[in-house]
C-alpha cells in the first residue's frame, strides 16, 4: 500500500469511528445493564433508578452521534468544494500527496469493529470540545492559552495591516488557540496531524452559526468518579462563539488558515526557513517520538530574533509502547535535558520561565481531578 492509499484508508476509518460512536458506546450501556441484571433482586430494588439511568445515556448517546452525523456529512460536502478549508486539510498529508475525493462513500465492511484506540479518540473529541469549544473550558483556556496570546501581545505590541507578525501553532487541536491569535492581529497558521482534530476543527469553524448551536454529552460513558447521576449526563452546549464573531478583527483573507501533516516533515522543508516572527507550542512537545526533531524544526522556522513560546508538561505520548511501530522510538527525559539542549545546543536565549498550573480536558464535575505543572518559557532565536 503506497502512502496515497494509506492516507485515504486512514481517514476512512476515522469517517467511520464518527459514524459507530453509538454503537460502540452501546456496548458499555448494556455492560451496565448486565451488571444490573446480575444483581439479587434486593439489590436490584435499592439500585433501581439505575434503570433510568441507562435509558438515559441511550439517548444521550443518539444525540451525540447526531452531532457526529452533521460532522461527517460536512466532510462528504465538503470533499467536494475546491475551495473548503476541510479539502485543503485533507490534502497536505505527511506526503504531500493529495486525499481521497470519496472518504466516506465506501459501505463500511461488514462485522468489522472499530479499534479500541479509535473509539478511544472519537471520545476524547468530545471532551477536546468542552475544552476549546464551550463557556465550560474558558476555565482551561485562562490557564493556557490566555498566557501566551498576553506574552504575543506583549513581544508584538505593533500589529496591523501591513505589519502582522507571523505566529505558527504546531499540534493546534481544534483551532481555538489559532482563532484567538488570529483575532489579536496577528498572521497565524495552526498545524495538526490528527484527522480527528483536522475534520472537527473545520467542521466547528465552519459551520456553527450561532452560539450554543449544538449540544454534546462528553461524560456520559465516564462511569467512574461522578458524584450524581446529573454529572454524568449533562450536556454542554458548543460553540460558545462562532468563528464569523471574529470578521471585525481577522479583516485580512490570509490572516488564519490550518495545513494538516506532520510538523517535522512539513515545517523542515526550504520554503519554511526563516518565515516566522513566532512559534507557539501548548501541549505539543511531548508529543514527539524524539523532541529534539521538534527543537530543530523550531530553531529552522524562526527568524533570526524571532520567539518560542512553549507552554506544557512532560507526559511523553509515546512512553506505552503499546502503540509504538518496530522502527520508532521514544525519548523520555526530565526538563532539565530538554533546556539543555534548547540552550546549549542550539543557542536559544531564555527570556523567561516559570511554572504555570494548568488541566486539560478536565471534566470540572469529576471526583477525580488532573492537574499539570507546567513549564512556561519564552526562548529567542540568536541573531
């Protein structure tokens, strides 16, 4: 299978992770279920709002995949337009090569399930969108991405047409940080190589209409740590603004665009040496088999006195080897490694640093709360 056919197989499991949502979250319901029904009958009647419970996370679960069916319909519709910001996602690949014009038309293949990790991220979408997306998640985003659009403002206070500086967000998710730059005045360009991210993103950004347009429930198959049965089911409504808020302050037809592919491959290319006043990384460089592929990228991209502004934890993603291919590797190492190399190897200048408290993805209702210490750090590329 050449890489063209692999990008398109790819994105057509994805397609089809959104389309099974319910079903495959059907199955923890009648797991439940079946728990309930092995119970004696006294403890069955003590337990026995937990009938309606069930038939309610059967409902909420339709209503999310009623918001997946919009999402991938939008794909369908879209694969079609030239001009769609979803097409021009889909055809920058670690490749290069061009997608697939027919992600989703082929009839799923029959008795096929769903692999554990895609459903895994389907879900994880949901909570991303409470995060980026809702009233909910300002919460998160103060802690994050309001720091670093202040430092931006800060280091960039002259901002207009005919000088924008140029900010580039590698691992951008589903967008939100690259808006709110963006609407700050300055040139931005988000990166992101999950098409799960790439078709939501896209999907929220263009084609919400109004505010709290659409409603999820991200925590309704979360069956641990809910202090009611409330919590567990609540929906949360999204957008919390649209994309089209923001026509008085992106005024410029260029000012934010999204390219989906690798960052290594993509941003280590000639045409990118030197182009960026700034390079943002939130929640990003732990992503990385090997971080010092990051550093160098960075170093390649920025101009000569231009800024990185990093802002994360150490929760190297690829440490379960469990999802390791035979030919890639991990490299997990403390902070004090990665600012060495960062400093004396490549000669950034640290301007500052501090530690910053942040969640991600937190459900606000939980028992159980996530908290990270993460490293804020402003490094300028010597002249």
């Amino acid at each position: 299978m050449d890489a063209q056919e692999e990008e398109r197989h790819a994105a057509e499991n994805i397609l089809r992770a959104f389309r099974n949502y319910d079903k495959e979250g059907l199955l923890d319901v009648l797991r439940w279920e079946h728990n309930y029904n092995k119970l004696s009958s006294t403890h069955q009647r003590l337990m026995r709002s937990l009938q309606e419970v069930h038939g309610k996370a059967r409902e909420c679960l339709k209503r999310n995949q009623d918001f997946f069916d919009k999402l991938v319909a939008a794909v369908d519709e879209d694969n079609g337009n030239e001009s769609s910001p979803l097409r021009e996602s889909q055809e920058t690949s670690t490749s290069g090569r061009r997608g697939s014009n027919d992600l989703s038309s082929r009839k799923e293949k029959e008795g096929e399930r769903v692999s554990a990790l895609d459903v895994e991220k389907v879900r994880y979408v949901l909570k991303d969108l409470v995060r980026e997306w809702s009233a909910e998640g300002a919460i998160e985003r103060a802690q994050s991405y309001d720091k670093i659009t202040g430092i931006l403002c800060e280091l960039f206070p002259v901002r207009g047409p005919g000088h924008r500086p140029k900010v580039l967000v590698p691992g951008c998710g589903l967008g939100r940080l690259v808006l709110e730059i963006a609407s700050r005045g300055f040139v931005v360009e988000g990166n992101e190589f999950s098409y799960y991210m790439l078709f939501t993103s896209a999907f929220v950004m263009n084609y919400a209409e109004r505010k709290d347009q659409w409603e999820i429930f991200p925590y309704l198959l979360n069956s641990c740590n809910n202090r009611t049965h409330g919590d567990q089911l609540r929906r949360v409504r999204i957008p919390d603004v649209c994309a089209n808020d923001f026509a008085s302050t992106i005024v410029d037809p260029n000012q934010m665009s999204i390219c989906g592919g690798d960052f290594v491959e993509v941003y280590g290319r000639e045409e990118h040496k030197g182009k960026w006043d700034s390079v943002v990384t939130c929640f990003f460089l732990d992503t990385a088999h090997n971080f010092i592929d990051y550093v160098e990228v960075i170093r390649h991209c920025l101009k000569d006195g231009g800024v990185w502004i990093n802002l994360g934890p150490l929760l190297w993603h690829w440490a379960d080897h469990t999802y390791l291919g035979p030919n890639e590797l991990s490299l997990e190492v403390p902070w004090e490694d990665v600012e060495r190399v960062i400093e004396e190897e490549y000669g950034f200048q640290r301007e500052r640093q501090e530690m910053a408290k942040c969640n991600y993805t937190n459900n606000m209702k939980s028992m159980m709360q996530t908290v990270f210490f993460c490293n804020l750090s402003v490094y300028k590329k010597a002249s």
